[in-house]
C-alpha cells in the first residue's frame, strides 16, 4: 500500500514541479493524474497494490465533499447573494459537458466503425 501511495504523490509532485516551472494555467495535481494515466497506459496494467489503493480511497470519496459543503455553509451570504450567476454556470458547464462527451463519443463510434470495415 505504501508502494502506492509513494506512486500518487510522485506523480502529483512531477505535476506541480512541471506546472511551476513552465507557468501552466491548469493545477498540478490534473498534470500529475495525466502523468499517472499515461504510465499506466505505457505499463499496460496497474500495479496491484495501486488498484487495492485506488479502490480504498474511491470507497471513501464522499468524506471529500465534506470540506466542501462547510465552505458553502461558512459563505452562504455570498451564495445567498449570487445565487444566479452561480446557477447559470453550473447549467452552462453541465450542458456544455454533456455536449463535449457526445460529440467525442459519436466521433469514437464512428472511427471504431471505419477500423472494423
């Protein structure tokens, strides 16, 4: 398990070191999941240990919402007060993701299509 647990933090500290030194507009810790999956991909499987750590942390993922939640309750005045923009956004980027992935499934059926021709 430790095993793991070394993994993800040094994926996630490659990815804040890249994105410090190049000055990229995204978080660290997205480039370091990138770089995490892109291992995994050139490995071919995952690691045991990874998996049973990767299951673990996914069993628990709720308790992360909790910092979350009490951020939203500590600003409720300004939620209360900006409530509308707040939805609007949210609407927006759910449609537009839900857009996004159609179109990028539609594209892979129809190439998964051509190859099987």
């Amino acid at each position: 398990m430790l095993q793991a647990v070394i993994i993800i933090l040094l994926c996630q500290l490659a990815g804040e070191v890249t994105v410090l030194l190049l000055a990229l507009p995204f978080p660290g810790p997205v480039l370091g999941m990138l770089l995490l999956f892109v291992g995994l991909l050139i490995r071919g499987e995952t690691p045991p240990a990874l998996k049973a750590f990767s299951d673990t942390l996914l069993r628990y993922l709720a308790l992360l919402f909790v910092p979350a939640g009490v951020g939203l309750m500590v600003h409720f005045g300004l939620v209360a007060r900006d409530w509308l923009p707040i939805l609007l956004a949210l609407l927006v980027s759910t449609v537009l993701a839900l857009v996004v992935t159609m179109l990028v499934l539609t594209g892979l059926i129809r190439l998964r299509e051509r190859s099987h021709e």
